[in-house]
C-alpha cells in the first residue's frame, strides 16, 4: 500500500507515529509561509502540514498544489495547538507535520464544487455529467457505504434463516408483466429477441418447484417506462421466495429483515411485529394503499350525517349508492385561493366532480354550501371531525373509490401545504388483504397482482359467484408512504390455477406462449410457496433521507433514461446492425 493510514483513522493515541498518507486536497491554504493541506479520502479528512523550517522542498511542492490534487503525504502526527481543535472532525484533534510530500497526479478545476451544500444546488445534468466526481462528496459516498451495509446485512441476515442467494437469467423471454420490456436481438438466432426481466417473478417460482426451499437474489431488474424520483429504467431489489409457508412466515422474516436494516441504518430498533392493516381500511382511511402514517388528516365518512341533507349535491350521490367523505386539513383555513384551484384540479383528475370546502374562520364557517346544512348537521360535522377555528374542511361526494382517491391525493398535498409530515420519523406498515383482481369497465377481470397470486382460501367458493370481491393473499411493505415492496402467496394447485386464467379470460394459445413452462412445472409436484420483492433503491434512499433513488445509485439514468457520463443511449455502427439482421426504419425529419 502506498499508505500507512487512511485520512479518516488517525486520532490523539497516534501522536508521535510517523505515516503515509494519500488522497486529494481538499483546500490548500497559506498561513504566513507555512502551507496546510486538507488531505481528503472517503474515509474522512486529516489535516497535514508544511513547515519550511522542517523541509523546504516539501513546503514548495505543496505550495504547488491546487484543490483534487492527488497527493501522498509523509510526516509525524502531532497534537493540534488547543486553539486549533476541531471538535467537528473526528481527526480533529490532531494533526500531521509533512517533511515529504508527492504529487502523485494533477487535476483540472472541477465544473462545480465538490463540497455538499454547494453541490446540491448544481443543475443534476451537470453533477450526472461528471458522475465520478460528484461520487467524491461526503455525502455520495456515504450513501453508496450506507447501500453496501444494508445489502450486507440482508444478506447476513438471510444466511441466519437458511437463504441460498441464486443468480437467474438476465437474458431471457418477453413476457409482459405492466411495463415495456427492454429487448435484446439474438444473433446466433436471427429475427428472436431476448428481454431483459422486469423481475425474477418466474424463474424464482421454478426454483421453489426445483425444491430449493428459501431463494434470495439481489436482484437487477429492467423495465421500459417513464421515469420518476423513486424510478429508473434498470433497479435492484431483494428478491425472496420460501416454500411450505403462510403469509405469517413472510411477514417474520421481512419484520425481522427490516429490524436489521434499521439498526444498520442507524436508526435503532422498531417495534416487532410491524403493524398490519387491511387494503380496505387504508383505502377508506387514507385514499391510498400505500398510505403515509406520519400525520393525520384521514378520511372520514360522513354519509350518515348528510343522508337527508337539503344540499342536492351530497344527497343525490348518496341516494345513487356513493358516500359523502370529507379531511380536515388543521389549521388552513387561510389558504390562497390558488391553492384551492390547484387541489380542485386534483380531485377532478381523479374522477371527482369538484372540490367543497368550509374555512372554519373565528365568527363562521366560510362556505357557500354551509347555507343548506342544517344545525344539527353542523354539529354532527363539528364533532366527527373534531373541528376548531382555523381549521379547513374538504368534501368528496362520489363513487367510494373516486371520492377515496380524489381525497387521499388532496391529503398528500395539504399536509405538504401545513408542513406538518415530521422529517427523522419511520412509521412501517404491512397493508394486506387486496383484492385478487381488478373490475375493467366493460366487467371484464384483471390481476390485480399477477394470474398466479393465490386467492385467500376462505374466499375460493365466491370465485364461482362474485369474483370481485374475492381477495387476495397479497401484501405490501409500506414506510412513510412509500412501497417498500410487495408480494403474495402463489397458486401451487393446477385446477385453482386453471379457474384463474378462465376468469381473467386467457387463452389457451396465450398461456402457451407467456406461461408454458411454469404451467407444465406445476404438474410435476409443486410445493405451497410465495415470497416478495423490496426495492433496494427506494429503501436506501429512505434511511438516508435523501428524496430522490438518483443519489443512492453509483451511475444513475435521467428521467430521459440517458447516461450523460456516457453518452448512452447512443448509435451504432451499420456493420454492427448487419450482424444481429437489425435494419432501421426511422422517421424522416420534418
């Protein structure tokens, strides 16, 4: 090693050792002659100086030096002067006097500033540009050591519970599942295509029939869509399959999974076992079924209250089968009018009519729906909602769904409006019970998860009578708001597997094509089975407290799924096309 010592390492019982250090300088200052160097590596900062009374020579050269500089340091450690502790590094309390230094490579001035504060405020074009410069902060680099942990202790974690982690194919067959996929042209195969998997879905299924009872892979998964904050075209997550279990074993080893991240993370311990609530209540709850439980401001049901209301409004969805549902947005009652606009502009993108609302102001309540309410609705209002000055009441009248997810959208955006959702606070929970599938327009069925989730067996009878309301042994792992992951118990029975493709009205020709290996698998003696998958990059990107998985990925895509460090995607040559028999048809410019 070129180095005795890392820049992050040394402290007071050093004193008096000589050592070599490396790394980039981080600032060169000049104090009267004598040059200080602080000398930067990702394990932390040591300050080195150059005396030219211990060596001439030594303090020319770093008096050559400029900021990201690759240098190589020698000298002894010393105590810092008392005056000079910096009680905010924890090599603060020394310091090391150089009588050697080399500068081991030059450096550019960087297009933008390497410090934390200065570089978050850098347009992300730019820091994504020079990615390898922007992995030098503090910051970034103890994100992609905070990823490392984590994975880390999953898998440690996993070994404990008899885990085997098995690779499966990155190349393999379209099949798909919700998004694009990304394709590849075969070769040695001219006019096939291989795709890159959205997830292991299958290929874990088939591991669990091959009687390797508990699968883990940290898994690479591609998929073709619009991006976001928390999405990028290529993701990780930690994909889990066990055999011979119920949804409660699923549940313990993800309770005790994350137990661990968080202790990893930093953040101590959570209370076991992780609460659960049904996706009917978070639906009516929340709005949403992933829902925040940070904050209030819940949905509550007011139907009963308004059932016989002279306001047409409410009493003609009511008497048409919807519900009357309102939030109480705490202490808004003052806010602009725009904001109201905004939030109608909400409710009407998520089927809603409109938006009703009541300021709740010191002498009245301010609306121009309050007139047809009568006393004794008011007072049924006031106390269900616990209503106090200052307050903001906001209605929807709809269908259930409409009206759950027009008001769990508008709860989102006033509890951002209050700034009331408290940063450094972890609320976990499981949301379970969903139904097994979804009702199109026309009545047709469509997985709500995908055709080989099991029904919750207390429900198989009203497969054959009301499907819609059959639900499923599905679940999500939800923190904050966010989907950690999701999962299910999966069919292992042929006939029950059968009845699920005849309502979801797949044909056979069609289950040939997408399904034909796992359907003749399970044939052949196929174990009770199920698992989950958690996002890696949404769940670093929590316990860091970062907003966006772009700063917890090494080389991340932009929302135009572009590497501007590498120029990718990009165009290749015409022989290139030639070999994979790929001939290009492209629009003509206007």
């Amino acid at each position: 090693m070129l180095r005795s010592h890392t820049c992050g390492e040394l402290r007071k019982s050093q004193v008096g050792q000589r050592v070599t250090l490396c790394g980039w300088a981080d600032t060169v200052r000049d104090h009267g002659g004598i040059i200080f160097i602080d000398l930067r590596d990702r394990y932390g900062l040591t300050q080195v100086i150059f005396d030219p009374h211990d060596s001439l020579e030594a303090k020319t050269t770093a008096e050559s030096a400029r900021g990201e500089f690759v240098i190589m340091t020698e000298g002894v450690v010393e105590n810092r002067p008392a005056d000079m502790v910096n009680s905010k590094l924890p090599t603060g309390e020394i310091e090391v006097r150089c009588n050697k230094i080399k500068i081991l490579n030059k450096a550019k001035t960087p297009p933008f500033p390497l410090d934390d504060e200065k570089a978050d405020k850098v347009a992300e074009d730019l820091r994504l540009t020079y990615r390898y410069l922007d992995l030098r902060r503090p910051k970034m680099q103890r994100n992609l050591v905070m990823r490392h942990n984590i994975l880390h202790a999953v898998r440690k974690y996993c070994d404990q519970e008899n885990f085997t982690e098995i690779e499966t194919p990155i190349l393999t067959k379209s099949t798909p599942e919700g998004a694009r996929d990304y394709l590849v042209p075969s070769r040695v195969n001219p006019g096939t295509f291989y795709a890159l998997p959205q997830a292991p879905q299958q290929y874990k299924q088939l591991l669990m029939m091959s009687g390797m009872d508990r699968y883990l892979q940290i898994a690479r998964c591609f998929r073709d869509e619009d991006l976001r904050a928390d999405r990028q075209p290529e993701f990780t997550q930690i994909d889990i399959e066990m055999s011979f279990i119920t949804q409660e074993d699923i549940f313990r080893i993800i309770d005790g999974m994350i137990a661990e991240i968080f202790k990893v993370a930093g953040h101590g311990e959570i209370t076991l076992p992780i609460a659960r609530m049904p996706y009917e209540i978070a639906m009516n709850k929340y709005g949403i079924d992933k829902p925040d439980l940070r904050f209030g401001f819940e949905l509550t049901e007011l139907s009963d209250v308004f059932a016989k209301t002279q306001f047409r409004v409410f009493s003609r969805v009511i008497e048409q089968g919807g519900v009357v549902k309102a939030i109480n947005a705490k202490g808004l009652a003052n806010v602009s009018a725009g904001i109201i606009d905004d939030w109608t502009a909400t409710a009407k993108e998520a089927g809603l009519g409109g938006l009703a609302f009541i300021r709740v102001q010191p002498d009245q309540w301010k609306s121009p729906i309050v007139k047809f309410f009568s006393d004794a609705e008011k007072a049924a209002l006031s106390e269900r909602l616990k209503i106090e000055t200052g307050d903001l009441i906001l209605f929807a009248a709809d269908k259930r769904d409409t009206a759950n997810v027009a008001l769990g959208r508008i709860r989102l955006a006033a509890a951002a409006e209050a700034k009331c959702i408290p940063q450094n606070v972890f609320k976990l929970t499981w949301v379970t019970d969903f139904p097994l599938f979804e009702k199109g327009a026309d009545g047709s069925l469509a997985s709500m998860h995908h055709p080989f989730t099991s029904p919750n067996l207390d429900d198989v009878p009203l497969l054959d009578t009301d499907p819609a309301k059959v639900r499923a042994q599905a679940y999500d792992i939800v923190l904050n708001g966010t989907e950690l992951g999701g999962g299910s118990i999966r069919i292992h029975d042929p006939d029950l597997q059968a009845k699920m493709f005849k309502l979801l009205g797949i044909g056979e020709a069609e289950i040939e094509d997408r399904f034909g290996h796992l359907i003749r698998a399970l044939g052949f003696g196929t174990p009770p089975h199920g698992g989950i998958a958690l996002g890696v990059d949404r769940l670093v990107m929590l316990m860091v407290g970062e907003d966006s998985i772009r700063d917890v990925i090494a080389f991340p895509k932009t929302q135009k799924a572009q590497d501007m460090m590498m120029a990718a995607p990009a165009k290749v040559d015409a022989k290139q096309l030639r070999e994979i028999f790929i001939q290009l048809d492209l629009p003509k410019a206007e």
